[in-house]
C-alpha cells in the first residue's frame, strides 16, 4: 500500500484549461478525479488572489466558503510571484508533488526539483472519458534560460554573466534618467524658430543616440565581458597618470642642467676668442685679420647664411600641386548600429556563440537575409544571415534556401559590437553513410 504524500494543486491552472475564463467547477472536477486515481494523497488547492473576480458571479460565493472551510488557499495580496510562487514554496517545504500543466519557467533558477522524477503532473479533460493525469517534465526556454543563468550569477558574483547581468541593471537605471527629462517650453510667439534639425526622410532608419556617458560605458563594458570573459592572469597595467607626471618632473632638473652646461661652453668658447683676438691684435696687423678669421669660425660655427624666404604665392602654388598629386585620405564614418544597446546586451548574455537558436525570416537583401530572434525580457533582435553562411557552395540568392515570414533554428556563428548585430549560419546537415561495393551489389542481385 502506497504511503500518504503530499499534493499542491496549482487550481488557477487548471481551471483555466481549455477554456478562456476560469471554472470553479472544473478545478472541482479536476480535483475530485485525482483524488479517486491517488487515494493517499493529501490535496492542498492554490488559486491567484485574483481567482475570485475571474470566475462567474454564481460560483463566488462556493469559493468564499471552500476558503472559510481551508479547502482553497491563495496567497496574499501584491505576493511577489502571485500564486505560482506561492504553489512551488508549499511543494518545496512539504516536498510535494506539483498538479499543474505549467511550466514555470520563471523559476527553473530558484527551484531546479521540478526536473526531478514524479514531482510534476500534468492533468487534461478528455470529452467522453474524463480528466487524464499523466507525469511531465517543465519545458525550457527563453524564459527559463535567463531565469537560470541569474540563479548561478547570484551563487558567484565574480562570474562574466554576473558582471553582464549588473551592467545590464545598471545601463537600464541610467537610460530611465536620461529619459526623464523637462518638457520643452513651446515658443507662442511669432514667426515661430525650430528648435531641433527636421526628422529624416521617411523609411530612414537611425540607430537611438546614447547621450549618457554611463550607459555607453555599461553598453562597452558588458558586451565586452560578455564577449571575452576575465581570466586570472593579471595584465600588467600601464603607467599611471601621477606617476608618469612624476617621471617628468623628475627628468626637467636633469634636461635644464644639460642645457646650462652648454650654455657654459658655448660661453667659454666666445671668452677664449676674444682674447685670441686681442693678442693678434698686438702682435701684427696680418696675423690680426688671420686670427680675427680664426676667431670667428671657432666662436660661431653655427653663424650661416639664412635661407631665402619663399614668398606666400610660391607656397599656396606649391600646396595646390601637393592636392593634386595625393588627394587627402577621409576618415571613414562608422556603420550605423542595427540594434538598440540594451536589445544588445540581452542578447549577448543569454545566447552565447555558437548556440543554436530560432529566428523569423523577416527580409531578404542583395547579399542575404534578417532574422528576428526574440529576447527573454520580450521584444527582438535583428540578425544578419550572408549569403556564405547558407551552404558551400553558397547559392546566388537567399530566396533559394529561406522562405520568408518562416521559423526555423539558426546557428549564431559571430557578434559585431560596434553594430550591435549578431551573425548567423545554417546548421550542418547530417552525414548520410555511403553504402559499401558489396552490400549496393547484394541489393542488387536481390
């Protein structure tokens, strides 16, 4: 005989399957039809707060006695959660097993049991036979990769998605204050002056501005880490601003020292020249000019000729055939960014590359297609598929292999930060086995 245990049901649920509004008397039946399969149990039924207002108005007061009687329980008002969190901290404390047809997805990270054997149910009317009740496993997804991924963010701090996750709240904080900013002050005078440029031609797409200097840093930062995680080895980090002021002050006294050591020589030099001169002088009036000539090469050796000054026409016709002959290089602008940063930040901490994902063939372009890939928090993020990344050898045109407005699993193969645009390919088709000589001559003499 099977021992007495412990059932949650999630009643908001199954009261709801099949149906738009919630029944009472489904989560009724529900409930009677699993207590007659597993008679050992002990049924504990929870509803969201809200249960009460959603059913119709001639089972309000059925439920207002089941809850006097203890025979439905919801959570408070305003739980965080609302009546999931509720059904999975009861299973939890009581290790029960969970009656609900839903996933909880939102909380693969806080409660890892529900992937355990025979802790989920799942439950469905079946017209004609009854209420069928069979063991179910919860399914991933978007939901519940990011639910994980901040579970394992909060057991280590120090880990690459942690930072990720931090500089992601952190960009959001900043992009809130940015946005909230004075109303402009309308001018009712006339002739009325714009106060900002026209907008641009319609269909043109910009990329959003990041005016906030701390969102572009945290929009760096985390896709940088994301991208490349720290390792342990410590890069030796350059020179420090005092420090290298230090140096340079340190060097000054030694430069200015050099410098009046020559000043002394060159000082020196002229003395002795001068007095060359004046013993000439006395002893003879051609040995006098000898030395004055003398004297004059050894006391200023750097007294040349100045050049000629070339005139402003001659430089102006000069720089002209300068142009002409080597055109000035222009500094390339950079390429317009195709996603919104925090679109971008998401994306990067929940997909890494070379993860498979699903994505919608939104267009087609002249060298490939975009691809919508959708995002945990909701919204999604424009991918780029080349022409090359669709088989080898690559067709001529991305009509031949994608059809649009499908779905279907990509490859993310690489991230352009700069763009904010991820990078797809197609996955590799399966090898097919290559019959042997002998067994394609068995088929055919059979």
């Amino acid at each position: 005989m099977a021992e007495p245990h412990h059932v949650v049901v999630d009643g908001s649920n199954l009261a709801t399957e099949g149906r738009t509004l919630p029944s009472l008397a489904q989560l009724d039946e529900a409930v009677r039809a699993y207590a007659e399969e597993d008679p050992n149990s002990r049924i504990t039924v929870v509803v969201d707060a809200s249960f009460e207002h959603r059913i119709d108005e001639s089972e309000r007061e059925t439920l207002r006695e089941a809850m006097l009687n203890g025979e439905v329980v919801s959570p408070p008002a305003g739980a965080i959660g609302r009546g999931d969190a509720f059904v999975l901290r009861i299973a939890e404390r009581t290790g029960a097993v969970v009656l609900s047809n839903d996933s909880f997805q939102e909380f693969h990270g806080q409660h890892p049991w529900l992937f355990d054997d025979g802790r989920l149910i799942g439950g469905k009317p079946v017209p004609g036979v009854g209420w069928i009740f069979t063991p179910r496993l919860p399914i991933r997804g978007p939901k519940s990769r990011a639910a994980t991924a901040e579970s394992r963010a909060a057991k280590d701090p120090e880990s690459a998605p942690a930072k990720a996750a931090e500089l992601a709240r952190a960009a959001k904080k900043a992009a809130k204050r940015s946005t909230k900013k004075a109303a402009p002050v309308v001018e009712m005078t006339w002739p009325i002056t714009p106060s900002e440029p026209p907008p641009s031609p319609r269909g043109a797409r910009r990329p959003a501005p990041v005016d906030d200097p701390e969102l572009s840093s945290a929009i760096s930062e985390a896709v940088e880490e994301a991208i490349h995680p720290p390792t342990e080895e410590k890069v030796a980090k350059a020179p420090s601003k005092k420090k290298a002021a230090a140096a340079k002050k340190d060097a000054t006294p030694k430069k200015s020292a050099a410098k009046k050591a020559g000043d002394k020589a060159v000082t020196s030099k002229k003395a002795a020249a001068k007095k060359t001169k004046k013993a000439a002088d006395k002893k003879a009036p051609v040995k006098k000019a000898a030395a004055a000539k003398a004297a004059a090469t050894k006391a200023a050796p750097e007294m040349r000729p100045a050049p000629a000054k070339r005139s402003t026409a001659k430089k102006s016709a000069e720089l002209a055939v300068a142009d002409q002959a080597e055109p000035r290089r222009r500094t390339a602008t950079p390429p317009p960014a195709v996603n919104a940063p925090l679109s971008f930040i998401n994306f990067v901490a929940t997909y890494p590359v070379g993860t498979t994902i699903e994505g919608e063939v939104v267009s087609f372009t002249s060298h490939g297609a975009m691809v919508d890939v959708a995002l945990p928090d909701g919204g999604s993020l424009h991918c780029y598929i080349p022409l090359s990344a669709m088989g080898d050898p690559p067709p001529t045109k991305a009509r031949q292999v994608l059809t649009k407005g499908a779905v279907r699993p990509f490859v993310l193969s690489s991230l352009d930060p700069p763009r904010r645009v991820a990078e797809l390919s197609l996955p590799e088709p399966p090898v097919k086995k290559r019959r042997s000589a002998a067994k394609k001559a068995a088929g055919a003499a059979g």
